[in-house]
C-alpha cells in the first residue's frame, strides 16, 4: 500500500468529511481486496467504527479492513500474556474506603464531604499516570520548595495509592492498555508487521495513543493519518509550538510535537485523500486567526494576502443572543428548518444546559433530536425513581418525599394503579389538611382504616416510615436493601414483582449499573446511609441512555468529540463564551502547572487546545453557525477567544473586507433573532384592567368574620373570590413553622397558663410560663422542627417577665371570664351576620367588659384601627349587642391587642374613647350595605398597606398586567 520507508504521516485538511476521505483513500492506495482485508485500522472511537463500516455498507461491494480501537491494544495472545484489568468501578469503590480511613485518621486532610470528589480526582490521576508513563517516584521528586503545606496533604492521599503501580499490582484500563501496547511493540520490534497498519484520526493528545502512533509510523507498511491538519500556517509558525507551557492550548500543538518525535517537517505530511475542503479560503481566515499568541503580529503582514472574505464567510452566520433562552430559541429555529428542508444539521456545543433548552423547544414542534451524549441516566425516571428510594434511608420522611415517590409514574405499576393514584390524592389532601410535615406509620394506618382502604395504608407505612438508619454496614448490603425496597414499591400494594420499574431502555441501563454495583460492592468500605447516597447517585450518574428509534434523522447534538468523525450540511457551533466552549480547567487538588509539566503529565491548556482543535474542523464546514449568548443568568459573558479572534482579525481587514463581511454575518443573525422575538411575542390580546367584579346578591357574602372586615377594607376582590366564587389555597404540603403556627401556638400556652394563674396564683411567675411554653412548644408533635422550637421558645422566655408582670397589672382590675369565645351578631335588614372569636374577654367588678388580643407580632396602631383593623372595635360593639353567649356586660371598659414582640412588648389599646361601639357597628352597617348594592363592585387591592404587599388572589386578579394607580371600573356579572 506504501511505498518507500521512514515516518509516514499523512492529512487530511479541516472541513473534509474525515470518514469518508479515509475510506476513499484506502480504496484507491488498496492493491487488492485481499490487501485491504488484511489492513489493520485503528480509530478513536467506537462511533467512527460504527461510521467507516457504514460508510463501506453503503459503497460497492468491498471487504473490510479490521477495524479496531486504540484505547484496546490487547488481542488475544496479549491479552492472555496480562491480567484482567481492574474495572473502574472497583478501583474507586476501593479508592473511596482508602480515602476514608485516611480522613477518619487524619480529619483535618479534607472535609468528609469531600469523599467521593476526592475518590474521582485521585482515580482520575492514576489513570493519567498509568497513560502517561509516570511512576509515583517521579510525582515524589517534584521540587517543591516554594509549596505551603498543601503539597504534604497531597503527598498523604498519593501514598495511599502507591501499591496498585507495583509489579503485582492489578492494572487499571488505561494501565493495562500501555501494557498491552509495550508487549505489541516489543513484538513488532523482533518481527515488524508486512501487512498495512495504520492509526486514523487521532491526535495523540493521550501518551499512550502518541506512543502507539510514533511507533507504527515507522512500521515498513504503517501510516498515520491525521484530521484537521492545518496546511496553511508557515513554518515560522510551526517552529513556535515546541513548549508546552505556551503551546498547548494551541489546535497544531500535538501534531508539532507528533512531528518532532518523528523529525518530521510540516512538509513531509502528505494529503491522503484529494477531496478539497468546502471553503479553502475559510481554512485560511481561521488559521490565521487562531495563530499563537506571540506570533498574532503575523495578522498585519499575512492579513492583506487573504482572499475576499466576503466569499470566505458567505456561508457563515454569527448569532450574538441577549440572553441562553434566546440562542436556545434561535437554533431551534434553525434546525426546524433544517428538518423542514432535509438538511442534515448538527449542534454541536459542550454545553448541556444550552443543548437540553434547545431540546425542550424543539419538542414544541414534535422534533426530538438525536442526542448522542443521550440523557443522564440519574435524569430518566427509573434513575431518579432509584435516587429518591435510597434517600428513604438518610433523612426523615417527610411529607414531600413521600408524596414525591407515591406520585411517581414508576410507583405502584403493578396491579390496582388506578386505586393507587386515587388513595394517593385522598391521602394527600388529608396531610394537608391535618398539617403532617412528617407522616407517621400509625397515623397513616388509622387514616386507611378510615378511608376503608386498610391493606394500601399499612403498604404505605410498611415501605416508606420509619427507614431511616443509622450506623455503618456494608455497601453490599446497602444496594439489596435498596433495590428490594425499590422493586417493593414500584410492584405496588397488589403486586408481587418490580412492575414496570426495569422496562424501556433506561430500565434497562440502570439494570446493568445495577448489576455492576452488586458485583463490585464487595470491594467497598462499609458506610453510613448519607455516604451510600451521595455514592449512589453518583454511581447511577456515569451511565447515558439513548434511544436510537425515537430521534429525527437529521437533526443532531454532538459533543465536540463527535464533530470530529461526522458529517453535515449544516454545523451549528455554540455557545461561544469563555468558560463555555473552551470549558475552563478544573481545579486540580494535586498539582499545579509547572508541576505537571516537570512530571510529564497532561497540562490543563491540553483541553483547551484539543477544544481549539475541534472549533478549527467544524468552523470549516459547509455551512457554520457562530452562536453565543451576551448574558448568562448571572452576570455578562465574555465571548469565546477564537471567536474574538475572528472578529478582531476581520475588523482590522477593510482592504479584504473584513467589516463588511462580518456585519453580513451578524446580519444573517440578527434575522434568526428576529424570528425567535416574532415566536416569543404573544397574540395580541385585550389589555387587562383593574378588576371590580359585581355579582348578582344571591352570590355575594352574607356572613364574615371580623377578621376578614380588614381585608374587605383593603382588599375587597380576596372577599369575592374566597366567597363568591368560592377559590381557597390548597393547605401546603409541608406546613411552614409560620406566624399562623406560632400564633395558635402562643395562643394555647397563653390560655393554659392564664387559667392555671387565675385558679393558683403561686403558678403566675416566668418559670412556670417557660414551663408551660416548654411543655406546648417543645412537643415535637406540634412543632416537628428542632431549631424552631428553640427559637420560639426563647421568644416566649424573653417576654415572660413582662407578661407576668403585666398580667397581675390585668387580673387586678378585672378577672377572666372566657377564653377562645365564639360568637355572632347580626342585620337583620340586611341578612347579614358578623362572627368573631375573642381571645380572652375579662369582666371587672363593675360589669365593665376588657377585651384582650394576643399578637406575636407587632399590634396595628390607633391610626390602623380606626380606619382598617377593626378587629377589637367589632368584637366590642357585637359583645354590647349580646353577641357572645354567657356574657352580658353593662358596657365595655377597654379592648386591647398585646403584642408579645420580643424586645418590645407592649398593650395597645383600641381607640374606644374615640370609636363608641355604637358608631363602629353603624359605620360597619354602612360598609356591608355598600357591598350589598348590585352596582357596587369588589375591587382589587382597593387599600394595600404597601405596594409591594401580596394578596392572595393577585394571579387570578392578573395584578403585574395593570397597576393600582389604573381606576377599577365596575363589572356587573350575572
């Protein structure tokens, strides 16, 4: 297939359909078929794999070449020369109870938070040791003189490690392919292989693959070809990118130094196929502007020699979005038409935010595009279905995660679902009812009983109370508990097996994590139920599900990997921006930059220029779109640095037509975002007005509470929509330890410790109120929230000395008569009845009525009282018309509301000597005759105490949609 010896590297330029040049190339340098079956392909990925055999399926009839990867050098008679490497999972399911003793020893190494991260970073070093050749010793021998006390931290976590790279130590994956490599090569030193040999789009960024691919191009019959070489940059250039710590980031950085090992020059690199480029002049434009940045002074000399760039750009769109949502929106717009069309179309962007947004919008139109990243297997349903079960174990239930996993479509999928769902809303609504914020077993049974529905309540109390463990015990034993608890409850009340729970294609992924896990959990440390969860999820979150029926065929999402082997009409390259595409390293916890470089290990800038390599092959493409988003949620982004490149090189190119073009480009955008803004802006609609509905009399309120006559000042239309059309907030699930709680709360200890004071007065001291407090507040029952508690009960102790001393100061003047006093009084010539609850009503020796309030917070002022809270003033004037039964007091002497603010307690009173209850019940009678007059309408949020206060009807009301300035205009509804 070769002629001559010596290195022989071969190319192929960026834009070309990488794939099917290869095959072109082999069938035209094949003497015979017989010759091209006996060629050995080795390739990245398994996706080129699946390609080049597409590729030769849909050609004429041909034999194949073997085809096989370089990340598994082993054949047979290797593979059985070696050990079995170590599976991944095992290594770190070790790594993980190593590093656990190691921080039980030693704790102040790393939070044990930190556990699991600390396992995936240190595996992930191993495995960059193992491919690159570096030993521990060499890691040992840094210099690190100028290093603070991190670097022994360090070095106690690497030495944990030390023994899997001895000689009886398992081989990890990446381990045992170097292994296998270096017993190939030894073999192909003694007898070099005749046969054609060749490596096809790699880059050799990993050592191993770099020293596998320098070795067979110097194989008798042995090729490498490379992808995306760039044939436009000089050798001046070229000569630049010789170290590492300034050229990596660059795309050429790994075929320079492919080049050196092999004292090759950039002209010796051959074109393995003819096929041109789509846009040779676009190959031009961006080569240049991904030049290093030493040598970007090149622009000025080199810039004036390009062609037109008007011709060079004609198919290339530049797409500045105001925000993610809007380049979302703008490419699936695109790729609608793409679908529409029959043009393949491809985005390609590391960003999964952005590629799930775009998902989303596409399903608006019924496209599901082929996702080769798929979905996180922690995202499909039976993964979170798995998350949510093992998280039974760590933390109380509480009513959301309870009804979080009966609700689920996984739950109960065996016999009786449609039972199920219906016991799960009546079960529901009585938590929120009841106020459960954490469901109990027994509580649970007696409502089944209730609810005639016996055997379902005691499924539920059985499978999801009372679960939570603690203490250690084997991983093992932590997977089969919960993989039995979770095909329990997805097998149902009815049901005896898992029910639908390992079905479809996630099912069947997670079955086959599942599987792994139960065969390596023999090598894990024994744990508490928080760790086994956060190892749970993680576990379950290195697996990916795809569905290869359901995707359109032609519209596609691929990482920057996938870019490289496929083709399209169409490369969607976005989002853009710096610390998007190219990602910015990670943190390393182990070693800095130099010391990587002085180890031999991978620099950081090694995936930035592999990323840089990837936006160089698909910016060459046929048609390209540049996208970006100005904003992200958080704050302004900062574009991309190729993509600045780009544009700074085409501004400071008028001669060629730099601006010009790239006005064009960004004008071809800009009609895209045009288009998104026209699918965003809603129909045209009716401008909503300030509503001020009137209802027929037989639909308006004909009893309230006294309560309520503050909202019917402040905000009639809550009055309308609560009574009139009857809407109430559904009760929250998990109740929020709220004023309304702590308000009843108060309300109880007040009444109990006030009855035992009036009956012994010894009982009426600070301590027995704190006592009392501690007894009311402090059952868990009542208040399931341990800080809370707390918290309330200092309030309470904070104020006890005032209250006590205050309330000797009440009872020395009049004496309590009721407590929580229901009563009602009505108008006659109306219909209409008022209802209350006082507090607490105490009668003096002259028959003179003290009207009590307790507040938790602060009392409304006299100002707020004579004109909106009515409360006190009502009570007194229905308590003067016999409205509270069994009490009849000559008159009212004083109402008061007392605040029990902490650090401000005070009585306020109720202005009665300026308020006769006679003239509130008049101008009350006033106010229930104006809303019972047909014409007269509720109008929202009439008197706010502030603007920015929220009402409970302001979504059905459209408040945002008009303003409380806008004048309410009456409604007449029938």
């Amino acid at each position: 297939m070769f002629n001559g010896s010596g290195p022989r590297l071969f190319a192929l330029p960026p834009g070309v359909d990488f794939a099917k040049s290869l095959v072109a190339g082999l069938q035209a340098r094949a003497a015979s078929q017989i010759e091209l079956a006996q060629t050995e392909l080795y390739v990245g990925t398994e996706r080129m794999s699946r390609r080049l055999r597409g590729i030769f399926d849909t050609g004429p009839a041909s034999l194949l070449p073997q085809i096989r990867m370089v990340t598994d050098l082993a054949d047979p008679i290797i593979r059985a020369q070696l050990p079995e490497p170590e599976p991944a999972l095992r290594r770190r399911l070790e790594l993980t109870g190593l590093i656990s003793k190691l921080l039980d020893s030693q704790p102040d190494l790393a939070p044990r938070s930190a556990l699991f991260d600390l396992a995936d970073s240190l595996s992930s070093l191993m495995e960059e040791m193992q491919g690159e050749g570096v030993a521990p010793e060499t890691i040992a021998a840094l210099d690190v003189s100028d290093q603070s006390g991190h670097w022994e931290r360090a070095l106690s976590f690497l030495k944990i490690v030390q023994h899997y790279f001895q000689d009886e130590g398992t081989p990890d994956s990446p381990a045992f392919n170097r292994l296998a490599m270096q017993l190939r090569l030894a073999q192909w030193q003694d007898t070099p292989p005749q046969h054609p040999i060749i490596v096809a789009g790699s880059t050799g960024s990993r050592g191993t693959t770099a020293e596998f691919m320098r070795a067979v191009a110097t194989l008798p019959q042995g090729a490498v070809i490379l992808p995306g070489f760039d044939f436009d940059m000089p050798q001046a250039v070229w000569d630049r990118l010789d170290e590492p710590l300034s050229g990596e980031d660059h795309p050429q950085f790994r075929f320079s130094r492919l080049m050196q090992q092999l004292d090759l020059a950039p002209q010796d690199v051959e074109l393995w196929d003819r096929t041109p480029a789509p846009d040779p002049d676009r190959n031009r434009l961006i080569s240049l502007a991904l030049r290093p940045a030493p040598v970007t002074h090149q622009w000025m000399s080199e810039g004036p020699d390009l062609p037109d760039l008007r011709d060079a750009t004609a198919k290339m769109t530049m797409v500045d979005a105001a925000s993610l949502r809007d380049e979302a929106l703008a490419i699936a717009l695109r790729l609608r038409q793409a679908a529409e069309d029959g043009t393949t179309a491809a985005l390609i962007t590391p960003d999964r935010m952005l590629t799930r947004q775009v998902t989303s919008t596409l399903d608006r139109w019924g496209i599901l595009p082929d996702d080769s990243a798929g979905v996180p297997a922690q995202l499909t349903p039976p993964g979170r279905f798995l998350r949510h079960v093992a998280a039974l174990f760590s933390q109380p239930l509480s009513a959301e995660i309870l009804l979080t996993l009966l609700k689920h479509p996984l739950t109960h999928t065996g016999a009786g679902r449609g039972q199920h769902l219906q016991n799960t809303r009546n079960l529901e609504l009585h938590i929120r009812k009841k106020g459960w914020p954490f469901p109990r077993a027994d509580l649970i049974r007696a409502w089944g009983v209730a609810k005639e529905q016996p055997v379902w309540a005691d499924w539920v109390a059985t499978r999801f109370c009372d679960l939570q463990r603690h203490g250690l015990l084997p991983l093992s034993t932590w997977v089969d508990d919960t993989i039995t608890m979770a095909e329990a409850i997805a097998g149902g009340s009815e049901g005896d097996g898992p029910g639908t729970l390992w079905q479809e294609n996630a099912g069947r992924k997670l079955t086959q994590i599942i599987d792994e896990l139960r065969t390596e959990a023999g090598y894990g440390a024994d744990m508490d139920a928080r760790d086994f969860n956060d190892l749970f999820g993680a576990v379950i979150a290195k697996g990916e599900v795809r569905d290869r029926d359901k995707p359109h065929p032609h519209i596609l999402i691929w990482g920057t990997l996938e870019a490289r082997v496929m083709g399209a009409d169409l490369l969607i390259l976005a989002g853009l921006n710096e610390g998007s595409w190219p990602e910015l390293p990670g943190a390393d916890p182990w070693l800095n930059r130099k010391m990587r470089a002085d180890a031999g290990l991978l620099l950081p800038d090694r995936r930035i220029g592999l990323s840089a390599h990837d936006f160089q092959q698909a910016a060459a493409a046929q048609e390209v779109w540049l996208t970006r988003s100005l904003k992200s949620d958080e704050a302004e982004t900062v574009p991309s640095r190729w993509v600045n490149r780009l544009t700074n090189l085409m501004t400071g190119l008028p001669l060629r037509f730099g601006p010009e073009a790239l006005k064009t480009m960004r004008m071809r955008g800009a009609y895209w975002l045009a288009l998104t803004e026209a699918a965003e802006t809603p129909l045209p609609s009716l401008p909503a007005t300030r509503p001020s509905p009137a209802p027929p009399l037989e639909a308006r309120p004909r009893a309230l509470s006294v309560t309520e006559i503050k909202r019917l000042v402040r905000d009639p239309y809550a009055i309308y929509a609560r009574h009139s059309l009857r809407l109430r907030a559904l009760d929250p699930l998990m109740r929020a330890p709220d004023a309304l709680m702590r308000g009843t709360l108060l309300h109880e200890v007040l009444e109990h410790f006030v009855k035992d004071g009036t009956a012994d007065p010894t009982l009426m001291t600070p301590d027995a109120l704190n006592t009392k407090a501690n007894a009311l507040i402090g059952d868990p029952d009542k208040v399931p929230f341990p800080t809370i508690r707390q918290l309330w009960l200092s309030r309470m102790a904070q104020v006890a000395d005032w209250f006590v001393e205050s309330e000797t100061a009440r009872q020395s003047i009049a004496s309590p008569a009721k407590f929580e006093v229901h009563g009602k009084a009505d108008i006659p010539a109306l219909g209409f009845t008022l209802k209350g609850t006082a507090d607490r009503i105490d009668i003096d020796t002259r028959g003179g009525a003290h009207i009590y309030d307790y507040k938790t917070g602060t009392a409304p002022t006299k100002k707020e009282q004579e004109h909106f809270e009515k409360q006190l003033l009502l009570e007194a004037a229905m308590l003067i018309k016999g409205g509270f039964d069994g009490l009849d007091p000559r008159f009212v002497e004083r109402a008061a509301f007392i605040s029990l603010k902490p650090g401000d307690p005070k009585e306020v009173p109720a202005p009665l000597e300026d308020m006769d209850p006679e003239k509130v019940w008049e101008e009350f009678t006033q106010l229930i005759t104006a809303y019972l007059d047909p014409d007269k309408g509720f109008t929202a949020r009439r008197a706010l105490m502030k603007d920015t206060d929220i009402a409970d009807y302001d979504h059905l009301s459209r408040f945002g949609e008009w303003d409380v300035t806008d004048q309410a205009e009456s409604e007449t509804l029938t």
